[in-house]
C-alpha cells in the first residue's frame, strides 16, 4: 500500500491536479462551452 505523504506522491499531486484543472477548463476558455461538464469529451473521475 503507497502512502499518500510520500515525497513522490507529494510531487505527482503537485503537477497532476493543475493538470487536470487546465484540461477541464480549456473547452471553457476556448468558448465551447460555458461549463467543463457541458463537453462531451471531456471527463474526470467523480472522486476528483
């Protein structure tokens, strides 16, 4: 089991959820829609 306060894990979260956060307001700041979960190609996971 990986501890979630391990520096590696520590550092994927500081780049993952950035990440993440850009690709689901990047159809928003395009114009396609007015809400991330309005494109249809965009998804994450409801536990995010």
């Amino acid at each position: 089991m990986r501890d979630n306060f391990t520096p590696e894990y520590t550092r994927y979260q500081k780049y993952l959820v950035p990440a993440v956060n850009y690709l689901k307001q990047n159809p928003v700041a395009a114009g396609i829609c007015t809400h991330w979960m309005q494109h249809p190609f965009t998804w994450v996971r409801e536990d995010w």
